[in-house]
C-alpha cells in the first residue's frame, strides 16, 4: 500500500502545476488510509462523496469497473461539489479506536 501512495505522491508531482486542484475519491475505509494521509499534507481540495449520493445521482446504468466508477465520480463532483463539504482528517485517536474497534470484531467472529 505505502508503495502506492508513493507512486501516486509521484504521478501527482508530475501533473500537477498549481495547487487549485480537486480531487474526489471513494472512501474504501483502511485501503485507502494512507493516500488519506499524503494528501492531508497537501494544500488540495479533496472530497469523498458518499456512495449511496452517487448512486442516486446517477441513476440506473451499465456497466462497472475503476475507470468507469472514477469517470462518474469526476462528472459527479464538478456538478456537485459546492453542494458538499472538503474533506478534512479525521483525529488520530478517532483512527485508532475506529481500528481497535474492527480489529476487536474480526477476533470476536
């Protein structure tokens, strides 16, 4: 995953010119945690939309998969993002119970 997130930190080095730029992403919960964490670093506009919103606003379609899902989340946020607020980091101790919780629920099953 760390390999990713440096990979990424990379590929935005490169495109990036400015820092008026937006970004919109699923929330995956731990998967993505440590991209969460590089971009708190960074002065960018992030928004997680929620899912159920998504789907909603897109209505019935065809056809899913990471391209396809990343292209609507895009066409999503540049109509809506004003309508929503940025993403912000989550306290550190909130992450830590949120994990402790998790963990604590798999080892009870």
């Amino acid at each position: 995953m760390k390999n990713n997130v440096k990979e990424i930190s990379q590929l935005i080095k490169k495109v990036v010119k400015d820092q008026n730029v937006v970004i919109a992403m699923e929330n995956t919960g731990r998967y993505n945690s440590n991209l969460f964490e590089y971009l708190s670093t960074k002065d960018f506009k992030i928004y997680v939309p929620n899912p159920l919103h998504l789907k909603k606003s897109i209505g019935l379609y065809r056809g899913k998969n990471d391209k396809i899902d990343s292209q609507r989340i895009c066409s999503f946020i540049e109509k809506n993002y004003t309508d929503f607020k940025q993403w912000k980091p989550s306290n550190k101790t909130i992450d830590k119970l949120g994990s402790y919780i998790l963990k604590e629920g798999i080892e009870q099953k």
